[in-house]
C-alpha cells in the first residue's frame, strides 16, 4: 500500500463518493465542456486537497453533507486556478499531461476555468453554505494577491525572507488552510478549533511549498519539472534568497545578473544551481521546511486520537518527504 493510499484508509469511502459528487459537479449540457471536463477528470492528481478536508471533518466528528459540499466547492476551485496558472505561465504541461491550453488554446481555458469557478460558487448558494464560500472565497482572493505580489517582485528581483513567506503563504498555504478549516466548520466545531485547524492547514502548506521549491535544485527532475525552472522563470525561493543573503557583494552582484539577464542559459543557471547547494541554501530551506512542519505537529498534538489523527500524522510526513 502506498502512502498516499494509507493516509487516504480512513476516508476511503468517503473519498469514492466525493469523486462521483465531483464528477456530477462538472458537468454541462455543451459537448465541448463535457469533452474538456472529461480530460480533466483523468488526469487529476492525488486529491489531496478534498482528502485534507475529509480528515479534518473526521478528526473532530462525523463526516456530513457540508463535509462534501466543501471538498467539491475546494476542488472545483483549486481545478479552476490550476488552468489559470497554466495560462498566465504558458504551461503546455501539467503532471506529464498537456495543459488545456495546450490541447485548446488559451481562450478556451480562461473560460474553462471560468466555468469551474461559477459552478463551485454556485454549488455553495444552492447548498446555503455562505460560511463555507466565505473561507474559500478568502483563500482564492489572497492566492490572487500572491501571484501578483510575485510578479511585480520577479522585475526587481529584491525579494528577502518576509516577502517569499508573504507570497508562499498567499499562492499556497491559505488554500490548504480553507481545506483544514472547512473540514472542521462542516461538522460543527468550536470557531476555536476551526481556527486552529486553519493554522495547522498554512503551516502544512508554507512546507509544502518549501518542499516544492527545494525539488528545483536537484539535479535530475523527478516529477516532469526542469531543473532550474524557478531561475528561468525570476522565482526568488528560499535556497536563492538565503545564499544571497549571505553572499560577498560581487558574487551577489553576479548570480542576479544570471537570474536576470542569462536565466535562459542552462549553463549558467546550473553555475547558480550549484552556488546554491554549496553555501548551504538546500540545508537552510531543508531546516525552515522541518520547523513549520513541527508547528503543525504541535497543533495537532492537542487533539484526540484516532484514525483521522494518525492519518493526518502521516500527511504532514509525506508532505516533506514525498520525492514528488
């Protein structure tokens, strides 16, 4: 049994229901919705974002209706963004897949995405679940922010620590979060809870994505992403942003014309790669990635036990020791 798979035991049932309620959730009377809705279906990853609403619902109660209304509202929306992405980065794949606007072209996918928006919103008012639409209406606004806030950082290339965790805990960790949160508001529990298990979700998510930007800096990519992707792209991560912090002035100087000016050039941005790995940029965001990951352990810790616990317990280790 794989990890995932083990994480996943406590809510297996659940999980196979939730995937026929998303199904439906997509669906549409125009032919060229049904066919693109269809491939997305097939290529979706593993879940783990409904999967983290179910163990949190589960861990304080009893899994209910809303329970699945806020997997599916997270999931449509999640899917929504993910398009999106694809277009506003001309991402012409996505877990070895092709991207929608890879198979249809980007006028296609905006709408697609689109789409998938207007339905998780219409998902939440047709079930009467403003709360729920309100935290995960939250989490897309600040996600918005943080792609933003990226951008304009990538011109200038003057992102420091304050900034990445700002930026990482918009684009990743909040939606995690609306996951933790939302699992736990679905069954009833204390505002108090609610909010702790929103903490436990942007902590797990800011070393998830910690994790993400350290699989840059490997030498042979193992999950269809280039070595070096982040560089070429302007993307200032943790292992970059620490070496420079603590780098002589030239050799500062140095690595940011490459990020700036030659971040095309492989060369080059393996000489960065390697700068990176040598002055202890992998061991730092390896450290900070261990830290969040024990803040998260240390809410969790003040809850009962049972399976849900024990699962969400594995999750927090898969998330920093997964190999993709």
């Amino acid at each position: 049994m794989s990890t995932v798979d083990k994480i996943k035991a406590p809510i297996k049932g659940e999980m196979k229901k939730f995937e026929e309620l998303f199904k439906a959730s997509m669906k549409s009377r125009v032919p060229l919705l049904t066919l693109i809705t269809n491939y997305v279906l097939r290529r979706k990853g593993k879940q783990m974002r409904p999967m983290l609403v179910f163990l949190s619902a589960a861990l304080h109660g009893k899994i209910t209706d809303s329970t699945y209304t806020a997997a599916s509202l997270i999931e449509l929306l999640h899917t929504a963004t993910l398009i999106h992405d694809d277009v506003v980065d001309d991402a012409y794949e996505r877990r070895n897949f092709f991207s929608i606007n890879a198979i249809w072209k980007t006028k296609i996918a905006v709408l697609l995405g689109d789409y998938l928006l207007s339905r998780g919103l219409l998902l939440a008012v047709d079930k009467g679940e403003f709360e729920l639409l309100r935290i995960v209406s939250e989490a897309v606004r600040e996600m918005s922010e943080g792609e933003l806030l990226q951008i304009e950082k990538a011109r200038k290339l003057d992102i420091d620590e304050e900034i990445y965790f700002e930026i990482i805990k918009k684009k990743t960790a909040t939606l995690i979060a609306s996951c933790t949160a939302a699992g736990a508001y679905s069954i009833g529990a204390e505002p108090e809870t609610i909010e702790s298990m929103k903490q436990f979700g942007e902590l797990v998510g800011i070393a998830f994505q910690i994790k993400d930007d350290l699989f840059d800096y490997q030498k042979k990519s193992i999950i269809g992403k280039p070595t070096g992707n982040d560089i070429q792209e302007k993307k200032m991560t943790l292992p970059l942003i620490y070496v420079l912090n603590n780098a002589p002035n030239a050799e500062k100087r140095r690595i940011i014309t490459i990020v700036k000016r030659h971040n095309t050039d492989k060369k080059k941005v393996n000489e960065v790669i390697d700068y990176v790995i040598d002055n202890g940029g992998i061991d730092y965001a390896t450290k900070k990635m261990i830290e969040y990951k024990e803040k998260a352990l240390e809410i969790l810790a003040q809850f009962p036990d049972n399976e849900a616990k024990t699962a969400l317990l594995e999750l927090v280790d898969y998330v920093i020791s997964r190999k993709k």
